[in-house]
C-alpha cells in the first residue's frame, strides 16, 4: 500500500471542509477581528477540550498575566461533555472568545461563531497552509495547534521481563510488528501475569458513558483507514464518505476482543471504568499495555505512586490484522482546531488573538507549549530544538519523520458526528457485556453512519 503522508492527508481532509460548508459564515454572522486594533478591555475566556490539559492552560494563564498584566480564564469541560458545553457557554453573554472545534465536522457545527483568521499572527506562522479549515467564501476560520499521535503505549521493563522468559513469543519489541505476533505475545504474557508481576496485559477498557472514545474514536480509525485506503475514497468527497461498508469490522473485534480478554478485569466490568482509571493501572505497574496518545503521558507522570519511569514508556502500532501492516506506524494527526468567537466584541477578539500569538510565537509561550502542554506544534516559528520533552510526544516526532513506516492518518475526522460515536460506545460496552452479538455491532455502525451523515447534509 503507497505511503499516505500526514500532510498530504490532513490537506484532504482540509478540502472535505471546503465541501462541507456550502452555508459557510458569511459577513453578517461571523465578526473580523480588528488588526491591531484596541485590546483595552478585551476579555479572553478559553473553553478547553481536554481535561488532562487543564493544569498546564492554568499555568499558561498565570504566565500570561505576569508578562502582559491580561487574565485569561480558562474553562475545561468534563470528559465527554465538550459539545454540550460548548453549547450552553456560548449561549451566555460572557461567551468563550476561545473555543475548539475538532475538524471539518465541527467547524460545520460552530461555523456562525468563527471569526476570520485569515489576518492573524497564528495563521500566518502555520507551517503548511493547507491543514487549516476554510469557509465556502476562501477565508481561514480554524487553524490547527498541535500534532498528536497515538497507539498502544507498552512498559519496555515489563516487557523486557517477559522477553527474557523461556519460551518468549518475541525477543524484542521490534518482534511485534503485525496483529498476529501481537496477539501470540500478548496472549502469552497474560498465561504468565503472576510471573511478570501484573494483573493484566491490557489496563482496563473504559466503556463508561463520555469514556469509550479511545475505542468508538480512536480505534475505529485504524479499520477505516484501511478501508477508505483499500477502496481509494477520495475523503473530500462528502458522497464518497456517505456510506460505508465496515469491511474491516472483523479486525476491529480482533483487536479489540484482545483488549477484552487480556486485561486487569472482566470485560463485565468495563462499564464502570474511566480513562483516569486505565492509565491509573498502567503507571502504578498493574498493566503492560493501554491504548491512548503522546498527551497522556501527564497522566501516567501525575499519578500518585507512579513505578513507570520515562525511559520505559514506548509506543507500538495499533495492529488489527491488516494487509502490509508490518510497515504500519503509528495514528498521527490533529483534530484540534483554535476558533475565535466570531461574536464577540471587537476588543476580546484582538485580546484573545494577542494571546494565541504570544503563545505560539513569543520564545516564552513556545517554551510553555513544548514543555507545559507537550505539543508538536505545526508553527514555523516552533525550531528543531521544540520537541517535546515527554517521552511519547519525542517518539510521535520520530515516527512522523520515520520514511520506513506509513502513519495512520487521523481520518475520524470526517466521521458523521458524536451521536455516531455516542452509539457505537454504548453498543461496543453491550458486546463487553455479552449483550449484543458483534454482527449487530457491525450491522449498526453502517446504519448509523448512513443516517448520520444524511441528517448532517
């Protein structure tokens, strides 16, 4: 399969905006914020996505006031809860003047509250002018912040532990390199837990409501990738992603049954846990493995009793049985997207426009950014010298420079909408729970797509 590279992707995925919003902001419901225009007064209020993140915004905003004397109130929503949120702040009438949109899909959502950034310090340093999103009307209204990646991240002490066992499934980890060497080493060290110290190979699967997007998201991504891979759809066509077949639902369950069967608890039990409780597991050494991205690496750092040190942090490919998968890499892409709220003032607009400049451009907030938040920042104002200090987010800059491997882009984010997610999470906790058979599974997923997709046009 011919490498897809994460730029050229994401500049498709770009295009599939443009499609998408035919009904796009117009001068009449999106402000322009005022170059250089008066900021005294403005407000900036931040609504941030991710709740693992929230201490590092807290820091960035204390930062902030000491060098520029501006509060910025940040706001972080609970798992799972964004959109709801999004919803009802931007209702009140001190809305965010910052807020996130995850792809196409969401910019089609929110679109009527973008301002155009077309003009702005943040756009102008994007490194590759094609991964921001556009209206109908050519003007930028989201720009991307950060490239994430993520797979199954793996203890290397517990795993070198077990490959020094007789009878090892693999000598090292460059042994695991498909689903079916995957499969045989897990398997086996499951068989052996009490020898290597664990209670599972695998932290608990987290299917409680708002905690199952590692696997409705996420681990769903895998399959279509080779599906749309494997079919040559062209993911700017909004006809072209109308329906899909789920022709990789079979190694979705392999990986995912493999998640169920080889873990710290009984996949009866799923649906009562957390991300917080997996990673949890996994840093405290009860597990071997967990699927999650670079961005959790805080979390496993920030648990109290922590045995995992950094240099025993690594990433492994999501494998699910795949053609040519041995050269697969990791999933390696962006959802995350800064809008400015096109409705509010004139003066919090340019505020909260300075305060994205500071951060992305001003040698003291890119320090924050690569150290605080972890970002691979898409800037070009971010040098060689700004990779992440984390362990996984310096391993998700190698694997996206590694020519040997083909990263999996982040293609979810054309998937129909959260209600989609929404259903398939709880359908895939009824199948943990011995309460659906997976052929309903699949047999879902296609309907709700085909249905979602049709009340999204």
């Amino acid at each position: 399969m011919k490498k897809r590279f994460l730029a050229l992707t994401l500049s498709a995925l770009m295009l599939f905006a443009f499609a998408a919003s035919c009904a796009s902001n117009t001068d009449d419901t999106s402000g322009s914020p005022v170059a250089g225009g008066d900021t005294s007064g403005g407000r900036v209020y931040f609504l941030n996505f991710k709740p693992e993140q929230d201490a590092a915004y807290q820091t960035i905003a204390a930062k902030y006031k000491d060098a520029t004397g501006v509060t910025v109130k940040i706001e972080t929503a609970a798992s799972g809860t964004y959109e709801q949120n999004l919803r009802s702040e931007l209702a009140k009438s001190e809305a965010p003047t910052i807020f996130q949109v995850n792809g196409p899909v969401g910019y089609a959502a929110w679109k009527d509250y973008t301002a155009d950034l077309t003009n702005s310090e943040l756009y102008k340093h994007l490194g590759d002018k094609s991964m921001a999103i556009t209206g109908a009307d050519g003007k930028v209204y989201a720009v991307p912040f950060v490239i994430e990646g993520y797979g199954i991240i793996a203890n290397n002490k517990i795993l070198s532990a077990y490959f020094a066992l007789d009878g090892a499934k693999a000598l090292n980890v460059d042994d695991i390199n498909s689903f079916v060497a995957l499969k045989a080493v897990v398997e086996d060290m499951q068989a052996r837990k009490a020898e290597l110290g664990i209670e599972g190979v695998f932290a608990s699967t987290s299917l409680a409501p708002g905690e199952d997007w590692r696997w409705q998201t996420h681990l769903m991504n895998v399959p279509m990738y080779y599906e749309w891979a494997t079919n040559g759809t062209d993911l700017s066509d909004e006809a072209a992603t109308a329906e899909i077949k789920f022709q990789y639902g079979d190694n979705f369950k392999n990986i995912f049954d493999l998640y169920l069967n080889n873990s710290t608890i009984s996949a009866s039990l799923t649906g009562s846990k957390k991300v917080d409780d997996s990673m949890a597991e996994f840093a405290l050494g009860k597990a071997a493995m967990v699927q999650n991205g670079n961005w959790a690496y805080g979390q496993i750092a920030g648990v109290d009793g922590n045995t995992v040190a950094a240099e025993d942090v690594t990433f492994l490919p999501i494998f699910i049985g795949a053609d040519s998968e041995t050269n697969q890499g990791l999933c390696i892409g962006s959802e995350n997207f800064y809008c400015v709220n096109g409705k509010a003032s004139a003066a919090d607009q340019q505020a909260s426009l300075d305060f994205l400049a500071w951060l992305y451009t001003d040698p003291a907030g890119i320090a924050l950014v690569t150290e605080e938040l972890g970002f691979i920042a898409p800037f070009d104002s971010f040098g060689g010298d700004a990779k992440p200090s984390d362990p996984l987010g310096s391993q998700v800059v190698d694997w996206n420079g590694n020519t040997a491997k083909s990263n999996v882009p982040w293609n979810f984010t054309v998937f129909p909408s959260q209600q989609f997610k929404d259903n398939f999470g709880g359908n895939l906790l009824l199948y943990a729970q011995g309460q659906m058979e997976w052929s309903a599974v699949q047999a879902a997923v296609i309907a709700d797509w085909k249905s979602e997709k049709a009340n999204a046009g």
